[in-house]
C-alpha cells in the first residue's frame, strides 16, 4: 500500500532512505533546514586569482561502495552510470613522528611487502594477517547480525529460538565482547606505528580505540576487502547522485523546510510540524536529524527524557583547514595520515579529558592526486581535518581557532615534510566543532554520531524502527549501524525497508539483493 513518508534532513541517510522508500512506491517528502541538500557532504568553492579551489567540506574517504550500489539497484539503476567511482591505491599514506613513512595498500601482497620494508625481519606481516582474519571474521559477523536490519539492543540481532544454537554462540564469542580494539590490533601487531595507522580505522567513526569494541575492527576487513574509492568530481558527487535519484523517482525534495516537531496521538506519528507554522500529514516519518535530538526535541515527554539519560555520547568533533595552495606536494597520496606522537596523550585528551590534543593526528585529502578538477594545475586544494572534542560549554572556537591551527600547520611541517606550507596559502577557509554544531544540527559539534564507547554495547545505537513511537523511524549517524558514509546510507536503506515491511510494501527485489552482498562485491 503506498503512503505518505516525511523525511527529516537530507544527509546522506535522509537521501538513501527517500530514494529506497520513493522506489518501493511511497511517496516521499523530505524536509530539509539548510538552502542545499546532502548535509555534511557538501562542497566549498574558494575562488583565487590562480583559479577556482573545490573542497569537500566533510566526508571525503568512500568505503563499502555496495551499500550505494543496493541503493541504485532498488530503483533498477547501475551506480557506475550514474555515479562512476575510482578505486585508490595506497588507500593512505601515513606519516609519523619517527620519520617513517608506510602507505596502507589494500592489496594484501603489497601490504605486506610495506611491513616487511617498514619493520624488516619482525615477521609483522604474519601478525597483520592474523589481524585481518579476525577482522574478517568479525565483518562476517556483523553482516549476519548487525548490517541491514533495525537493530538496537543486542536482543535484536538474534531470533531468540536460535540463540543457544553452538554456531550462534561461536559468533557471540567472535565478537570479543569485553576487549576493545585497540587491545586486539596491539596483539596482532605489536609495532607502534603500524598499531597507530590500525588503530585510525577506529575514527571513522569517531571513537577511542582504546575505549571502542573489538568488534569495530571488522572496519579493516571493510576497507582491505572491499577497497577506498573516490567518487568522480569529489564526495559531494553521492550526495548529488542521490538527490538526483530520489528526484527523478519523484520525491518531493524541500529545502528551507526546518522541522520543529512531530504530531504525535496516542503513541502514532500522523505528521510534522514546520518552524513557518505549516503542518503536512503524513503515516511515517524517518528522521535523519541526530537521534537523541529527534527524541528529546521533536517527541520530548516521557520518551524524550528517557532518551536523554541512556548515557550516550557525541562522538568527537573536528577542525578542518581548507587550504587553496599554488603548489603540489608531490610526496603526498589522495589520503595521507600525519600522526600524533603519541596516540594515548592523543586520545585521552580528545576522549577522556575533552580537550583538543596539543600534538594532534591531522588527516589530510590531497585530492589534486587523482583529480585534477579540483585545483588549477601544479596547485593543491589540501583539506586538513584534526579531531577535537565534542563540544563543551567552555570552547570558544572563534578564540580557540587561530592557536590551533597553528599547532596543525607547525605539526604538518615538522611530521610530513611540508616546509613551506605557510607561503603557499593563497586561500582558506575553515570548519570548527561550533560551525559543524551549528550547520549540521547535530549533538554537541558531533561530526560521527555517537561515540561507540563501551567494550560490551559500545557498538549499539537508537534502532531504525523506534520502540517508543509507531510509525517513527530514524537514520544517519547516530542511529543504527552509526556514521561514516556507508553506515549512515545503509541506515536509510534498514530505515526505509523497515517502514516498507510495516506498511505492507514491495520489499527488495533480488537485483537489490545481488547488488549490496558482499558475495558479489568480493567477486
Ligand atoms: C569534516 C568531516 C569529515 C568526515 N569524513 C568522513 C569520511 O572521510 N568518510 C566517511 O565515511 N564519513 C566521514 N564523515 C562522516 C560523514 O560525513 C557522516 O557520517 C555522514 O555524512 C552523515 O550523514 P547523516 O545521514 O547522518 O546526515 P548529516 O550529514 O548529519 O545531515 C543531517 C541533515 O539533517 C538536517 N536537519 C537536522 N535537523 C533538521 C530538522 N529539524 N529539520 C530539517 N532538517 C534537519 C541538517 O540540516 C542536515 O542537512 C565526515 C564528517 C565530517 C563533518
């Protein structure tokens, strides 16, 4: 039966789950605060006398590429032809304190053959393989009980009759409940640089890796498996891609549209109600407005309150440097890694203590690498992103800024060789944690969601299919399965296919199916 769905926000959650509901033959609103569509994923010209710099202002590492291709494939699409993709090799390069440089392949062989060139003779490589097969096995875990379903206890990850099943429990036990990945990475490979450039799988989502669950690791098989892409004219091409799609489906794409709150009778959604006063009617909503805020600020009462005391956390905020440079580095990959001195100072001061670090890992896209659209030639557009802390009450960003960045630049010069930086700022903008707070509306300046800290349940977030509030469901990166660009799109996707199965909908069809299995990704 076809119904009336608002969507809240148009990140890249609030697309995928506009686009999938739009092709299972709902028709779609989606109400967006902002003048563009696609949330953090957006795009920052700088315009110099050189010529014009092009920036993605937030995600621009592209993992798991299948999550998008199910996303196309539900409305009978190819990716490739709508938004082509390049695979990227070395997938980092990462720069440390010691002055050693190691380039993260995802081709095993030449991973190991840089191991063996970084740390020779100490059979790490043998360690690293051991690593990645827990990874794997862990990634197979999660895909069986985590990924593509509205999950958010662990109660929701298992048919009860088939708990005590001994593969069942076999599983339980892989996922190294109680240990946390930092402690697994180290076991496997005991060399702090190479533990240092694992550990930074972990904030992709935000998270101390000595705080976050093992099961996290299942990132590494992610990324080694299933490779880093770049998608064609930048990041900001998924989010156009998606708005393109649910547009052409027929969604009704709204921005200007601020939700102020949800018309909510006896425990039912039956619509939202906009900051100008309008109401529309609808049979669902899916918000893609950060969780908790959807509770607290737009349900409120008793479920609001309730969801404001579970004990989550923002998970970390950043500073990004959008430097117009009028040269090249040419030591540098499309993704490099400049990384602190010391990852524990490092993450007990953004994690623990709530303060920026004062020798930060700074992450940087060199995007001229593999795209020369986004620079004019022989010039770089250098995007540099340090995580910060969540926001606090006491960080003033507009006094914080200009030491900071500093720190960063005196840190890129002295860690990964750039010199001359300072002279060769033509351009520059910036992104703070208030600036993410304030443009995305999320909680506390969070750029991942929540974090996932907690080595037994750190890895569970509010469910897509709210317990609460029938016909509320939710997506984006602080809902089920969490941030980064493929989680948040698969949250739309669980999203919309959980408000399909509700309301009596198509379901997937076996061309979708196909197209999101890792067994096909994997060839
Ligand atoms: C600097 C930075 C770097 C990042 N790097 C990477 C990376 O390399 N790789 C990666 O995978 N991920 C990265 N991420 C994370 C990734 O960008 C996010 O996980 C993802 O884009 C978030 O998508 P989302 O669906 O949660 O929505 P968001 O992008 O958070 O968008 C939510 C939208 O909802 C709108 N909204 C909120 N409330 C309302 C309301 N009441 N009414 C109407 N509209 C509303 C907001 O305006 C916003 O547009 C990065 C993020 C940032 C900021």
């Amino acid at each position: 039966m076809a119904s009336h769905v608002v969507v809240i926000g148009s990140g890249l959650g609030g697309l995928s789950a506009a686009a999938v509901a739009r092709a299972r033959g709902h028709r779609v609103t989606l109400l967006e605060r902002n003048p563009w569509l696609g949330g953090k994923a957006a795009v920052l010209d700088l315009p110099t006398p050189m010529g014009n710099f092009r920036f993605d202002m937030g995600p621009t590492i592209l993992t798991v590429p299948r999550v998008l291709r199910r996303i196309f494939a539900e409305a009978g699409r190819a990716l490739d032809q709508h938004v082509p993709i390049l695979k990227l090799e070395p997938q980092w390069r990462c720069f440390f304190e010691d002055g050693t440089r190691a380039d993260l392949m995802g081709e095993l062989d030449a991973m190991l053959a840089e191991i063996e060139r970084v740390a020779p003779g100490r059979k790490l490589g043998e360690g690293y393989q051991r690593f990645q097969k827990v990874a794997r096995h862990l990634h197979d875990v999660s895909e069986k009980f985590f990924f593509w379903r509205p999950v958010e206890g662990i109660a929701d990850t298992m048919n009860v009759a088939d708990n005590f099943k001994p593969e069942v429990l076999k599983d339980v036990m892989a996922l190294r409940m109680g240990q946390s990945a930092a402690g697994v990475i180290r076991k496997h490979v005991p060399d702090a640089n190479l533990a240092q450039m694992l550990d930074h799988y972990m904030q992709y989502v935000g998270s101390n890796p000595y705080a976050a669950p093992a099961v996290l690791c299942a990132i590494g098989d992610m990324q080694s498996a299933e490779g880093v892409w770049y998608p064609k004219g930048g990041t900001r091409a998924v989010a156009e891609g998606l708005a393109k799609l649910a547009g052409e489906l027929g969604a009704e794409l709204r921005t200007n549209a601020e939700v102020t709150g949800l018309d909510i009778r006896d425990g039912v959604v039956r619509g939202v109600l906009l900051a100008d006063g309008e109401r529309i009617a609808c049979d669902a909503v899916i918000s893609n407005m950060d969780s908790i805020r959807t509770y607290t600020e737009l349900v409120g009462g008793r479920v609001g309150d309730a969801y404001a005391h579970k004990g989550f956390e923002a998970a970390c905020s950043g500073v990004v440097l959008y430097l117009a440079l009028n040269k090249r580095y040419e030591h540098l990959a499309h993704h490099d890694f400049v990384f602190s001195r010391d990852p524990e100072e490092e993450f007990d001061a953004i994690y623990k203590r709530g303060e920026p670090a004062p020798d930060p890992t700074a992450y940087l896209a060199a995007t001229s690498f593999s795209d020369p659209t986004a620079a004019p030639e022989g010039a770089e557009a250098l995007y540099v992103l340090v995580h910060t802390p969540w926001l606090r009450p006491h960080h003033d960003w507009k006094r914080m800024l200009p030491a900071y960045r500093q720190v960063i630049l005196d840190k890129l010069k002295r860690t990964a060789g750039l010199t001359d930086i300072e002279d060769r700022i033509i351009a520059e903008a910036h992104l703070t944690p208030q600036d993410i707070h304030e443009r995305y509306k999320v909680l506390n300046g969070a750029i991942y969601g929540l974090a996932s800290h907690g080595t037994f349940t750190g890895a569970f977030k509010p469910g897509n299919r709210s317990r609460d509030i029938r016909g509320l469901y939710l997506c984006g990166g602080a809902a089920h399965p969490g941030p980064g660009m493929p989680m948040v799109m698969m949250s739309g996707w669980i999203a919309a296919d959980a408000l399909d199965q509700d309301l009596g909908g198509r379901g997937m069809d076996e061309a979708a199916r196909i197209a999101g299995s890792r067994e096909t990704a994997l060839g």
